[in-house]
C-alpha cells in the first residue's frame, strides 16, 4: 500500500455510473471539484462488516456531517455501478452517495488496491476513509496492515470526531410500538420535535412480545431505548427529554 497521500490530490479518473437505464460517466472533477467531501471506501458491496457497520453509521451521521460544512459522503468500493445501486438500495443508504470503481482506477491511484484473492474477491480496496476538499485531500485514516479485514479508524465516529473535537454524537434510540397505540404516536413525536431520529419496531410485524420480554420485564407499550438504556414508556420518555432541556414536562 502506498504511503498517507494527505496534502495530494486524489486521482484523475472517469467513474462509470448508472442513472435510471443509461450509463453517465462522472469524473473526479465533478465529484470533488470545489466541494467538502467525506470518501469512506471498502472491500466490497454486501460484505459483513462493510454492511452491518461502515455504510449504516455513514449513513446515519450525513446530518451531522453536513452541519459541519461537508458536501457529499461518498461511498467507493470496486465493484460497477449495477451492484452498487443494489447494495445501496438494500441499505436504504439514500443519505450517501455509491460511487463504483469498477475497474479500480481510482483506488489504485490512491495506492491502496490490494489483493484478496484469498477470499475469491480478486483485487479490491483497503478499508480506508478521507476528507476531501476541492480535490485536495486533507486527512486520511488508513486501516493498519494486518490480517483479516482491520475496521479500526476508518469509522464515520472517527471522521466527525477529527471534524468536531468537542462535539457529541447523535443519540441511538428506538422505539417498541404496536398499532393504534395512542402513547406510542404520543413517544415519536417528542423524539421528533426533540431531533432525535430513532428506528420504530412494531409488534407482530418487526418483533414478538417474546422478543420485548427478552429486553425488558415492562409490557407496556410503547418501550423506549436510548444509548442502550430502557427509558420506559412515553411519560418515562418525557421526563428523560426535560431533564435534558428538550421539552417541558406536564
């Protein structure tokens, strides 16, 4: 692999894209000219590690990131542009963009195309993440050289942590409804006008009770997590946001 590229442009290249049924060549200049641009990019689309944890944290963090002055959060990987599409579409990624580096120009232009021949993959990306402005790259972090597939530093926490020092990351939280539940609609919409996005699971379409039992002894509904804390139900809820300034209990 090549050394730390800071301070250098990125590679001159032609991504070949699709857009509905035609392709659309895009080149570097297009993507990075006179734009703040965060590049995560990995070994490859639908693998474990790359699907259960880089794309869905980037994903997640695209509001922060751009609180932050950042234009686009770009996905690379080689693999065409047909995969990419339906990888993001499977991730429901739509925060992200999925750039395909088909034929790895681009990322053996950054000195990081390596072979993974042992795993049937041929030559694919280091597991890397950089912060682009206007074409020039600004700060890298290189997963370390070691066996298996390192996913240490290339995180999007690491990325907003270099951006934002002193800054904090957005709550985790979710939410356990079922239908034509009145608290349950009551708990979402202080989440909402508190900012706090959250995943809702509802009863019998995402989960069985056996499921909230297994969490939690409380069978109530709705059942709130946040950071990995059982709040409780929605007056639970609202008393947790008012003693953090972000609404004012009853």
């Amino acid at each position: 692999m090549s050394d730390n590229l800071e301070g250098k442009r990125i590679p001159d290249v032609t991504f070949r894209t699709r857009e509905g049924h035609e392709w659309v060549d895009v080149t570097s200049r297009e993507v990075f000219g006179g734009k703040d641009v965060i590049v995560f990019s990995l070994p490859g689309a639908f693998t474990p590690t790359c699907s259960s944890s880089h794309v869905p944290r980037y994903n997640q963090l695209v509001p922060q990131f751009r609180e932050h002055g950042i234009d686009d959060v770009i996905c690379v990987s080689v693999n065409d542009a047909f995969v990419m599409s339906e990888w993001q579409r499977a991730q429901k990624a739509d925060r992200v963009t999925f750039l395909p580096d088909g034929n790895g120009e681009f990322t053996d232009g950054m000195g990081l195309l390596v072979g993974k021949e042992d795993l049937g993959f041929g030559r694919r990306s280091w597991r890397y993440s950089m912060l682009v402005r206007d074409g020039v790259i600004e700060k890298m972090f290189i997963e370390p050289e070691e066996p298996g597939d390192p996913f240490h530093v290339s995180d999007a926490d690491t990325m907003l942590k270099y951006l934002d020092p002193n800054g904090t990351l957005p709550y985790d939280a979710t939410v356990f409804s079922r239908d034509g539940c009145s608290f349950c609609a009551r708990a979402k919409g202080m989440l909402a006008d508190a900012g706090i996005e959250f995943e809702e699971l509802v009863l019998n379409r995402d989960y069985t009770d056996r499921t909230l039992r297994a969490v939690t002894t409380n069978t109530t509904f709705p059942q709130v997590f946040i950071n990995g804390k059982l709040i409780g139900g929605s007056d639970d809820l609202e008393r947790w946001l008012a003693d953090r300034g972000s609404v004012r209990a009853a």
